[in-house]
C-alpha cells in the first residue's frame, strides 16, 4: 500500500511515449492504468511523421487531460516530406490537444532520408514552429553541429525546445543549455554500456530545464528488476527513470518528480491541467 501511495502522489508526466506504436494495441487501456498505478498521470505521444501524428491526435482527443499529442515528421521520414504534409502539420499544430512541433532534427546516425533533405524539411518544421508560436520536440543523432547551426537561426522565434531523449556530450549539453533549451532524459541513463556519462551529466542540467520520458515502446531501462519477459518499454517505467535520475542528482525522488512534473506543465501549457 505504502508504494500505490508514493507512486500515485509522484504524480509523473511522460513527455515523450510513442503510444501509437503497432505494440501497445492488444492492450493500450491495461498500458495506460499502469502507468496511473504507478503515478504516471499525463503523456505527451509522439508524432514521428504526418500519419503518426493524425494518430496521435486521436488519442490525444479520445483521453483528454491524460494524453496529448506533437505533430512532426522525424528525420528518418524526412524524404515523404512534401507540400501536403507541411500544410497538414500546419493545420495540427494549430490545434488544442498538439503542444508542440515535433518530432523534428536530423540524424546522421541512421541516415534514412539524405542530409540535405532532413536540413531542408527540419527547416521547415522549424518555420511552423516559429510562425505558430509552438515548442519544438527536437531529435539530434550525430548531427550536432548541422543541428545546433540551424536550431541557433530559429531559437529565439519559438516559445522554447526540448531535445528529446539526450544522449550525447558534455559540449552538446552545455550548447543547448546556452540557447536555453529543455533536455529530456529517457531510459538511456540505466544503460551500462552506453549511458554511463549521462550520470554525471545529469547533475549538470537546472531542475527548470530537466524534463523525463520513456520514449516506449524503445529504450526499456536495464535496471528494471525483475526485467519482463519482453523489451516492450511502457509509460509505467517512467517513475523507475525518475528514481534513477534522483540518485544520480542527489536528491529525493519526490523532488526530482515534483520538478521535472512542473518544468513538463511549464513547458506544454499544461499548468492545473490534471488528468481526468
């Protein structure tokens, strides 16, 4: 009883769950009482390309004041980037449940879509933003220079950015924090192999600019014990993110939650908007 007390009073807030995923459809209501169970009152679902986001939307309008949606096309969907689909983003963006512009940036990781087309459709995107008044939900991968260059043009035309799902550098960190950007940690930070630096880096970001996400169905923290039998990550995770960020930052969970929950209201213009 003590835990349902202590979760539910946490209180968390997912600012990145991909909840239109093909993997949470056998059971999107049982994913969504978990994460409630486990304090996880409020989503952001992601919209990753011009069909992802008219999902997201109707989530969004079929959970209101639980779910809320971006509306965005990822690099990696850069190259299906055409007139109809900036018109359509323009239309979402405009609309209550879409609080931000995103998923938007490059990856130069992956390279799914050609450099210049992700430079030229994140410009785009950026203009939408800027023009609408909306944040921007940003994804950079071994871009950082082509993607700061750019983001430094729009930076002070949008309300404020989030880089979703940090993984890189202490430099990087220190750039976006310079151009007063939010930085969304995601269930990376558990991972041994490859997010040992964010441990310390974490320390290093304001509680007004730290926010937290799970990025679900992908990055299931390998801390999670027991772990589940598959690697579907959910929003119900998020509180287990929560506590290991606190304990890489020093500070009681319930702090780290409190913050990263009213830095998320802040930055999607969710104040007193609570779950229904």
């Amino acid at each position: 009883m003590r835990f349902w007390i202590r979760s539910i009073a946490m209180q968390l807030l997912d600012i990145g769950a991909n909840l239109t995923h093909e993997s949470f459809r056998h059971d999107f209501d049982a994913v969504l009482q978990r994460a409630q169970a486990h304090g996880v009152a409020r989503m952001i679902v992601t919209g990753a390309s011009l069909a992802g986001s008219e999902q997201a939307l109707t989530l969004a309008e079929a959970h209101p004041g639980r779910l809320y949606a971006t509306a965005g096309v990822h690099p990696h969907h850069a190259i299906d980037y055409d007139e109809a689909t900036d018109a359509r983003l323009r239309e979402l963006a405009r609309l209550a449940p879409v609080r931000a512009v995103g998923e938007t940036g490059l990856d130069y990781h992956r390279n799914y879509s050609p450099r210049d087309t992700q430079l030229e459709v994140f410009e785009r995107q950026l203009r939408i933003a800027a023009e609408l008044g909306k944040p921007l939900f940003l994804h950079q991968r071994d871009a950082h220079a082509d993607f700061i260059a750019l983001l430094r043009r729009y930076r002070d035309r949008v309300p404020a950015a989030v880089v979703h799902c940090f993984t890189d550098t202490r430099e990087a960190l220190r750039d976006y924090l310079a151009l007063d950007c939010h930085i969304g940690i995601t269930g990376w930070i558990c991972d041994e192999r490859r997010g040992v630096h964010l441990r310390e880096l974490v320390r290093e970001i304001p509680p007004q600019r730290l926010m937290i996400e799970t990025d679900a169905p992908y990055l299931l923290p390998r801390t999670v014990r027991p772990q589940p039998s598959h690697r579907r990550n959910e929003p119900m995770y998020l509180r287990h993110i929560c506590e290991e960020i606190a304990r890489d930052r020093g500070e009681p969970a319930e702090l780290t939650a409190a913050h990263t929950t009213a830095t998320a209201e802040a930055f999607f213009g969710l104040a007193g908007a609570g779950a229904s």
